[in-house]
C-alpha cells in the first residue's frame, strides 16, 4: 500500500524532493489551502539557481518561502521550505535554487506551465481569475517558461536560406511588431517591437558573416527599409516582392480611378435640373429620362468596387451587368480594370523571361494610358521589376508571413491586448514555431 507521503509527492508531482508534512490551512481570503512542506534532496540542496553549481551556505533565511502548486481539486495548494542563501563563485550571494521552481518564482514549474499554455486559448484575464493570480503575473509566467523552454534564442538564426520579412500592428496607434519568418520551417525566428531599418539592422546584426552568407532568399513587401537592409547586409541574397502586394497597389490604383469616375458622373447628373412636380412625369420628358440614366451611371459606378476587384472567372451577374455598363459609359475606368486584369495574370506566369516581356509590355501600355494613378504606377512596378522577377523564378511569397501574422493578432485579441511588449513577443516565440509547453504528467510524444 502507497504511503500518504509518497502518494502526495506523485500527486504534487515534486520530484527528487521530500515531503516533511502535510495540513490544511486557511488563508488570508478564509479559503482552505494544502499546505505541504518540503525540502530538496541531499544532492540538490545549496546549488546555484544560475549555474546550477553547489555552493557554500552563505546564510539561512529569517523565513520560510512559499510556491503556489497547481490546485488539488478545488483546494489550493502551496509548498512551503527553508531555503539559504549561498555564495557562488561566479554569480556571487543567491538565494539556492529549488527542483520544482524556477529563481525569484512565486509557483512551481507546473504551475507556470500550465498558466502559458492556458494563454493560447483564453484571455489573460480568464486565466487569472482560474489560476487565481494577478493579469500581470501571466506575462511574467510566459517570460520564465520561454527562457527555460528555449535558453538559446539565437539557435534559430542557424541555416536559414528562405526567409520573409514583414511589420503587424499590435495596438492602435501605429505601434508594430517587425517579423522574420523562416520558409522553410514555417517558424518566426524573429522578432522586435517596431519597424523601419533601425528595428531590422537588429536581426541582422545578430547574425555571423556564416549566416548571412547562407540566406539566398528574402520576400517581402515593396517597402524600401527592407530592400536597404537586404542590399547592404545580405548582397547576394535575392529579395522578393509578394506578387499581393503588386496586385494591391494596383487595386489602390484602380480604385482611385473609380473614385473619380465617380464624382465625375456625380457632377454630371447635378447638372440636370430636374424639378419632380406633381403625377407621373411625361413618357417623352427626355431631360427626365438623361437625369434617368445618369444616375443609374453614377449608382453603378460607386456599387462597382467588388465587381471590378474579382477575377472575372467569379464575378455575379448583376457584378457582370455593372462591367458591360461601364464598359460602354466609363471607357478609362473599364481601361484601367483590363490594366489591372493584365497585371494579375502576367503575375501567374511560371517563366521569367515570358514574364519580363509581358512586364515591359505592361509598363509601355502604362506609362502611356493618360491615367495618372497608372502611370504612377508602372514607375512604382519598374523600381521593382528585378523583385518581381526574382517572385516569378523562385515562387516564394509572403503568405505564410501573412499566415503567421493572422496568428499574432490572433494571440493578441484573444488576449484583449499586451501591455508588456516582451511578454507579447515571448508569446509569439512560443507559439508560432515547434516549440511544444510540457503540461504536468503527460507523454510529450503522445500529446505534442
């Protein structure tokens, strides 16, 4: 038959650790709590918590420390014991460490598991109120079992050769968070609050010339920091333009061209001075019937923007009516959805060379359209056709980044927010790479 002691140290699952005593106590809030007091085994008493080195007893303490447990049931738990303080050679006078916790913690190691693995699901404030902890606490859990789950963080900078490279806002306010993605593993490898060449001369500071050597790809969106950074820290890398970006910026084109059309058509139908008087008004009134058919044009118009930013193989009916109708009203608006359509099929293109034809081609037709949000644009395409190109040969794009940073909002709403910026990056460290949070008595293999 188990003993109550051996039976208590599976269920407390503290480890190489002796259980002394074990009572009921109420606490500060009149709750019950278990209360277990224990002390370390013989071989891991008096280490370093830094280290782990055994030391010298420097002192002992005036008093007991204490260490939430997981709960027991609905009773919480807590594990009392004596601990001294020791003189280590290298890190100097330290309260010793302790098996089930980490230095300077308040819980044991399940515990602080078990709060960041909770934080992937719920609020930070559904966690607090179930774990029975401040919201502040959570950040620091989070902190502590990355720094012990993953010490090394810079291991993850070794043999990158694909990597993308992109900002996610985190808060209101233009606050964002730069991303470095490895392609090849689908994991952030990086990650720093801000944006701009200052925040990503960080990342590339931290490689060794061996590292930079072996990136040969980096993808992106068109923003000049980053074509900067690749060009002056990572020459022979070839960077890569998302072709979602390309077709955004000419979707912004597009509409600022329906846009005008639209006021356009809107001053045209005010210049009809159609007075409604009483009855039906006459079947021959023909200034009517232009008041008519200019307004049906200026409706079309402003209701067009999903019909002139689908594919055509996905557009409605009524989205096809409203083509044909500007098709024969609106000939530079119509002009500037076929540039578009032009644009998002060379992009499909699996061959450089077939697409770098069909590329001039586009940017001749472009420059010489008479709208000037294209012409604007083909200059914008033309600073980055070599990008587009390399996208085109090599296939890769952003939209695992875009992925991952679906992923970080999501961590962020789920959470109603970060006031701790490092505790937000730990998280995303944590959660989008491979890195798995060992919950208390569970078969890592069985439940990764």
């Amino acid at each position: 038959m188990t003993s109550a002691t051996t039976l208590f140290k599976e269920l407390l699952n503290v480890n190489d650790t002796i259980i002394d005593d074990i009572n009921i106590s109420k606490n500060r809030y009149d709750e019950k709590v278990l209360i277990a007091r224990i002390h370390p085994r013989k071989g891991l008493q008096w280490k370093c918590p830094i280290c782990g080195k055994r030391c010298k007893v420097y002192d002992q303490p005036y008093e007991e420390r204490r260490w939430r447990g997981l709960d027991f049931g609905a009773i919480p738990v807590e594990l009392i014991a004596s601990v001294p303080r020791v003189i280590c050679k290298e890190h100097g006078v330290k309260t010793a460490g302790v098996p089930w916790a980490y230095p300077d913690s308040g819980f044991t190691k399940d515990f602080e598991y078990t709060v960041v693995w909770l934080c992937k699901y719920l609020s930070r404030s559904a966690v607090s109120n179930y774990m029975r902890i401040d919201w502040r606490t959570v950040g620091r859990c989070i902190t502590r079992v990355h720094n012990d789950i993953e010490p090394n963080v810079l291991g993850r900078l070794n043999g990158l050769v694909k990597i993308g490279i992109d900002e996610t806002s985190y808060r209101t306010g233009h606050k964002y968070i730069t991303v470095v993605l490895n392609h090849e593993t689908n994991t952030v490898v990086w990650a720093s609050d801000g944006h701009g060449k200052t925040v990503l001369e960080k990342f590339f500071n931290l490689l060794t010339p061996q590292q930079c050597a072996s990136i040969e790809v980096v993808s992106g969106d068109g923003a000049r920091w980053i074509t900067d950074c690749v060009n002056e820290y990572i020459p022979n890398a070839k960077r890569c333009v998302d072709p979602f970006h390309v077709v955004e910026w000419t979707m912004e084109a597009l509409d600022s061209v329906r846009t005008d059309a639209w006021r356009e058509a809107l001053a045209k139908l005010n210049k009809y001075d159609v007075k409604r008087g009483p009855g039906r008004p006459k079947a021959d009134d023909e200034e009517a019937k232009k008041h008519r058919q200019a307004k049906k044009e200026a409706s079309e118009i402003k209701q067009s923007s999903y019909a002139l930013g689908k594919s055509p193989d996905h557009l409605t009916a009524t989205q096809e009516a409203r083509l044909e109708m500007i098709q024969k009203s609106d000939k530079r608006l119509y002009r500037a959805y076929i540039l578009k359509e032009k644009l998002r099929l060379l992009l499909k293109i699996t061959d450089r060379d077939e697409a770098e034809s069909e590329l001039i081609a586009w940017v001749k037709w472009a420059r010489h359209c008479r709208i000037p949000a294209f012409v604007e644009l083909q200059r914008k395409i033309m600073r980055h056709k070599d990008h587009i190109l390399n996208t085109i040969e090599l296939g890769v794009t952003n939209a695992r980044i875009e992925a991952t940073n679906n992923k970080i909002k999501l961590l962020i709403r789920k959470a109603y927010g970060f006031r701790n910026v490092d505790s937000m990056i730990d998280m995303v460290l944590l959660y989008c790479s491979g890195l798995k949070i060992p919950l208390p008595n569970r078969n890592r293999v069985r439940y990764a």
